[in-house]
C-alpha cells in the first residue's frame, strides 16, 4: 500500500543486533491498544523499524514548536515489530507521558514523539518538552494514509547537508 511512497524516500528496515520480535497481537494485548489497519500493513510491509537514507520530513497541520522556518519537520524512524525501536519497548518507556488513547509509532528530531490516536487513527505530534500536558499533543494528519502521503525528502539532506558532529562529544574544544 505505501511501498511506493516510502521506497521514494529511500526507507529501509533499520538492522540491528537484538533479536526482540513482538507480533501485532503482542502489541495490542501488552499496549491494550487497537490500530490502525493501514498502520498493520504497514508493519506487516516492513516489521522492523524504519529508518530514511534520504532523509524524510513532514508538515504538520497544527504548528510545532520544532517547525523549521517553513513550517517543516523532520521524521527520524517509525517503530516496527522488531529490534530496540519496537513499539511495545517505545510505548512501555513513555506510558506514563502520552497521553492514554495515543501510541507512539516514531520519532521526530529531538526526541519528540509521532503518535497514533487509537480511536480514531489521527496522527499526532507529541512534544516531550510542553509545559503543560494540555499543549503537548500537536495534530499532524487526520489518518496514516494522509501522513505518508505528505512525506517529503528533506533537502536539508540535500544540497543543504546538514554538519554531523563524528567527534564523539558535543563538547569540542
């Protein structure tokens, strides 16, 4: 369904060394949660996490306070069944900051979260610096499908390379 979309974006199932696997129905017991169907295809397309090698950003429909000067954010990794980003790892460590009825299904730059509305499917940016529970969860799209639809490549990865800092400290005198 969003094979197309997301290969255009140069998404990948992210490798990593742990063996952790959970299956959907895991998931949904340990999390007491419901998905999205479109959001079970597409853990069924990829089962592990994952992660953009051309980067990937998005526009939300209510502002963040993360917007770059567009109005642009970017997407880190969406959480599959698999590895050390997988959902219920994820879900388990922010339970007690999300909000009930949202789950955590990736993450934005910083460590902000991308969650999921059980109910309703809606998509949601959870913003893990907010003063305030109340202006913490941000509408990014009204379901998935419209959300991946409005993925875009980030050219900052671009033409606009972002600097990486391989020194191995943030601190380099």
């Amino acid at each position: 369904m969003y094979s197309e979309i997301l290969s255009n974006l140069g998404a990948r199932a992210l490798k990593d060394d742990s063996i952790e696997q959970c299956s959907y129905e895991q998931v949904c017991s340990e999390l007491d949660i419901r998905l999205p169907d479109d959001y079970v295809l597409l853990l069924n397309d990829y089962n592990g996490s994952i992660v953009f090698d051309n980067g990937t950003m998005f526009k939300p429909k209510q502002k963040t306070p993360i917007d770059s000067e567009d109005g642009f954010q970017s997407l880190e990794i969406l959480y599959g069944l698999s590895g050390k980003n997988n959902l219920i790892k994820k879900n388990v460590m922010y339970k007690d900051q999300i909000p009930a009825g949202f789950v955590t299904i990736g993450e934005s730059i910083g460590g902000s979260q991308i969650c999921v509305s059980s109910a309703g499917g809606g998509i949601y940016f959870w913003f893990h610096e907010a003063e305030t529970d109340d202006g913490s969860l941000l509408v990014v799209s009204d379901s998935l499908n419209s959300f991946i639809n409005s993925l875009i490549i980030d050219d900052m990865q671009g033409k606009n390379k972002r600097e990486v800092d391989d020194s191995g400290s943030f601190l380099d005198f």
